[in-house]
C-alpha cells in the first residue's frame, strides 16, 4: 500500500524527501507493532528486549550507562528497564569492581533461557519483511545508512 492509501494524504508531499522521512516514520511505528505482537507472549517490551539482546552480545557484565549506549531507543530509561528486568528475575546486577557508584548488569540463567525461546519469533519478524527479496532488503539498509550519513 501506497504511503499517500495509508494515510489517507489528498495532497501530495512537498518533494521526495518530505515523503520518505512520512514513510520511514509511518513505517517504523508499523514495525514496532510487528515486533510488540510477537512479544506480547513473553511479557517484555521492545526497550527490555534490546536490552537482553545488548547483555547477550557483551558476553560480560556491562554498566547501565554501557547499555544506553548500545541501545536502538536512546531515550529510554536504562536504570528502570534493569530494575524492571531484575524484578522479573531476567537480569543480575553487582557493585562494579573499579567504581562503587556503577551497578554492572548481566544476564540470569532465566534471561538466557528467555532469549533462547525468543529466537523462534525469528521467522515472524522477518515475515514482516517477506514482501521485500533479500536484495531488496539489504538495499533498504543501504539507503538508511546512506540518509543517517
């Protein structure tokens, strides 16, 4: 479907480059509620998501402010989401070794486990792409790299 259809626009967009940023914002909120259905049975949202996934790709205990860097969503609040995910029992958190003032974070055993099972949403994510060939999915990410510069 056409961005103009979605959005029911009757006027057309100032220029090309007025329609693609209306796009990839339309589209982006259509991913993220992608992604929110598959993880609606686990009970995590999006941010705790990335932040499993951060923890999983450190392989070690990392700082808050080591994930916040790492994240997709910049805005988020890293110390709640560690809080959160700590109350759920996802993630572990201990005194840094070199600054009293820094709590490092890692994953729990049940937090590995949560991410194993996790994988099998895999395929429904990348269905909300299977409109796109592979090819055509790597130039999307080419040309998204290309506007960020």
């Amino acid at each position: 479907m056409k961005i103009e259809e979605a959005i029911q626009q009757t006027r057309p967009f100032r220029n090309g480059k007025h329609k693609a940023a209306v796009n990839l914002i339309f589209t982006a909120n259509w991913l993220q509620d992608c992604i929110k259905e598959a993880l609606k049975p686990y009970d995590i949202t999006i941010q705790q998501y990335n932040v499993l996934r951060v923890l999983k790709g450190a392989g070690k205990p990392i700082s808050t402010s080591t994930i916040r860097e790492r994240l997709l969503d910049k805005m988020a609040d890293t110390s709640r989401m560690a809080d959160r995910l700590f109350q759920k029992g996802l993630v572990e958190r201990k005194e840094c070794g070199y600054d009293k003032r820094l709590v490092d974070i890692s994953l729990s055993k049940s937090g590995e486990l949560l991410l194993e099972n996790l994988d099998t949403i895999n395929p429904q994510l990348d269905a909300c792409f299977n409109k796109l060939t592979e090819e055509e999915a790597l130039l999307l990410s080419d040309l998204l790299d290309k506007a960020r510069g």
